[in-house]
C-alpha cells in the first residue's frame, strides 16, 4: 500500500436476511452504494433503499427458495426473505446486474454512499445532510465495477 487515498473496489462479500434463511456470496467486484428515495423503496424498507449491486452471475445465493418474489413494475423485480421480510434483491428483467440491500451486507467496510436517486419523491421528515450526488428521478451515473478478469 502506498500512502495514496484510493477508492477501493469492495468485493467477494457475504450477506444475508435477518434471519438467515436466505444468504448470499459475490464472487466479484461490487457497486458503491445509491440510495433510492422513490416510494416503492419508502414503502419497502420504511425510509430509504441503500443498495450496492453486482453482477448477476457472479453472485451465488443459498436458500433462494425462501424468496418471494415481488413484481414492482412491468420490467422490474424485488425478493425478499419469506421468512423475515429482509429485502434483499432487486432486478431489471434481462439486466446483467443484480441491485442488492446494502444492509444485508455481512462486512461494508469500502463501501460509501455516493448517490441519492429518486430525490424529488423523498418524505418530508428527513433531510439530505449529505455531499452526496443528488439526481431528481431515477439514474445514476455510477458504473458498475469491470468484471475481475
Ligand atoms: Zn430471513
Ligand atoms: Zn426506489
């Protein structure tokens, strides 16, 4: 290590729903965090949806049949853990990535929050104290860390 500030790329992490039913393994890099504002994530998680993602086959999941699966828009999905409600997984039908619960995560150190999306339909009780990147509807213009070779 040199003593130059780097952004690591977090990756090979383990996660699962809160009571252990369904638990996960990325073999493979990962995206930083987004929070996601938006009223189906308010309405999910209560606040706000913080998630990193990474790609799709990379990521090898145990207990996937403890997932229900929920159809939040025609060309979206969200699992969550049957047992415990933990959400866990959202996926754009076709994408090549999966969005995975931040707060899953067993270690998040490397991680950083980075972007707000989905700002205009925040609730009114909490502000944005953040220096954040900040983006009205949804979209970010964070990539996805290249697939390790
Ligand atoms: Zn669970
Ligand atoms: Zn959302």
């Amino acid at each position: 290590m040199t003593g130059a500030v780097r952004d690591e790329t977090p990756r090979n992490r383990t996660g699962g729903c809160a009571c252990g039913s369904v638990r996960y393994r990325v073999d493979g890099p990962m995206k930083q965090v987004i929070a996601c504002h938006c009223s189906i994530c308010r309405r999910q998680t209560s606040h706000f949806l913080a998630f990193t993602a990474a790609w799709t086959d990379q990521l090898s999941v145990t207990g996937a049949d403890r997932i229900a699966w929920y159809r939040s828009s025609e060309t979206s999905r969200r699992g969550f853990c049957s047992d415990c409600g933990s959400f866990l997984f959202f996926e754009t039908d076709g994408a090549e990535k999966v969005s995975i619960s931040a707060g899953s995560l067993d270690d998040d150190t490397g991680f950083r929050l980075v972007a707000h999306i989905h700002v205009d339909d925040k609730s009114g009780y909490y502000q944005i104290a953040d220096d954040a990147a900040r983006w009205p509807q949804g979209g970010d213009d964070v990539p996805m860390p290249p697939r390790d070779a």
